[in-house]
C-alpha cells in the first residue's frame, strides 16, 4: 500500500515511505503511539477514506 500525505498548506500530495510516515505522526501527535496512529490510517484509508491527524491528511496512493 502506497501512502499520500499533504499539509493543510500544501495543494499537491505525495507519496511518502513508511519512516517518514511515523516521522511526521510523530510530530502531529506528540508522544501518542505513532505506530499504533499509522496502523489505524491504514485501516481508514483501505476503505478510500481519506482521514487527517494534526495538519497533515493521508490517503492511499491512487492507480
């Protein structure tokens, strides 16, 4: 599963790798289990849903 993120300030989205994804939960959500934040995105998202944490929105990468 490929994941787009893009900043409530930003106009384009891109793909971004698994590390920096935890990076940037990490940052919107301060000391909240990241990894247990991106698996639930993950689970949202798989649905088509696109769902945002902090400033930053996630959606699956579309073919």
């Amino acid at each position: 599963m490929q994941i787009q993120t893009q900043y409530n300030y930003e106009k384009t989205w891109r793909t971004t790798n698994e590390d920096d994804l935890l990076k940037i939960i990490e940052e919107e959500v301060g000391n909240a289990d990241p990894k247990g934040t991106l698996d639930y995105v993950k689970e949202v998202i798989k649905k088509g849903k696109t769902i945002m944490v902090g400033n930053c929105k996630f959606r699956e990468e579309k073919k």
